[in-house]
C-alpha cells in the first residue's frame, strides 16, 4: 500500500511475525518469515502456512490475520500474525 504525503511516496509493508513457545523449556523465539506489500497477501500466506501445518499433524485455529497451531508430540505452540512494518510485537527487551 502506498499513502501518499507532500509529493513523498510512503510504501508499508505488511510483516507475517512467527512467535514459538517450547513448552518443555518455555523459551519463546520470534522471526520474520516474510514481509508483503500488503495486509490481504499477508493473510493469504498466513493461512496458507497454518494449512500446511495442519496436513503436518499440527492442531490449529485461526482467522484472517492470525493464527496458532500446535505441535501433535512436543505440544509447542506457534502464534502467527500480520501486522503493519512499524509494529514490532515483541516484548522491550530488559
């Protein structure tokens, strides 16, 4: 999507943010699989990838923009999420 500001051309990209919780260790790892030129592709490639989690055995929920799944053994969880470049979901680091 590009907005448009006193003749400067500002592009936002749309981030698919990969959030896994080890359960066995609860160590938390976050990682940018992808980014997109916009919110709709992103979904599309969210949903996508719960999809092929799911033919995997994986347990999953989710709707447009988000999602979870859980592994069928070890029971680690993994959050998806679209949101826009600015937005950085991790927590400040101490």
């Amino acid at each position: 999507m590009a907005l448009f500001r006193e003749g400067v051309i500002l592009m936002c990209a749309w981030v698919l943010w990969s959030q896994t919780l080890q359960t066995a260790t609860q160590r938390v790892a976050w990682s940018v699989p992808q980014a997109f030129n916009s919110k709709e592709i992103c979904d599309e490639r969210l949903a996508v990838t719960l999809d092929g989690l799911k033919a995997s055995g994986w347990t999953t929920v989710g709707n447009k923009g988000a999602g979870s799944a859980i592994a069928p053994k070890s029971g680690n969880l993994m959050n998806l999420v679209c949101l826009p470049d600015t937005v950085d979901p991790r927590q400040p680091k101490q």
